[in-house]
C-alpha cells in the first residue's frame, strides 16, 4: 500500500465543497451501497472510519468501490446464470 496521509481523506461535507457534489445523492445512498464493502473499502485504503464520521481518501475511493463492486458482482444470486445470459 501506498503512504497516506490524514490530509490524503476527506470528511464528506469536505468531498461536497471539494467537488461540487456529493458521493451520492443521499446518505441513505451511501449507506446503502458502501456498508455491505465497508471492510474491504477500508483494508484497501478508501475508505476511513472514525466513531460515525466517514473520509473517504480523494483518489482511491471510487476505483476501489468499483473494484471491489464489480469482483462482487452476482454473488447475490449466487451467481447463477446459465450458459445462453438468462439467469435460471
């Protein structure tokens, strides 16, 4: 892993004035989609938890997510789908 820093993380009222716009469009949202992967997003380094408060480090955050999310992609189902695309 990478050095990183404090400064490296941001709060998400930080990320919102930072970039103009929220992780998503509601905390329910980040709730939702970050709490399943929350352990994998902090083992690699995205993601940082401090009592309640979230930071979120400013590069690595949305290619982890997507990583992790995609490497989990159809594990809900089982991930079975059968050999013409349709699932059984």
């Amino acid at each position: 892993m990478e050095n990183t820093k404090p400064c490296d993380y941001l709060s998400l009222k930080a990320w919102f004035v930072e970039y103009g716009k929220p992780v998503f469009n509601s905390d329910k949202l980040l709730h939702y989609h970050t709490k399943p992967i929350q352990r994998e997003l902090i083992e690699a380094g995205a993601m940082a938890k401090v009592g309640v408060n979230i930071f979120l480090h400013k590069t690595r955050f949305w290619p982890e997510y997507q990583r992790i999310v995609s490497a989990n992609c159809g594990q809900a189902d089982g991930g079975r789908i059968k050999s013409g695309g349709s699932q059984e």
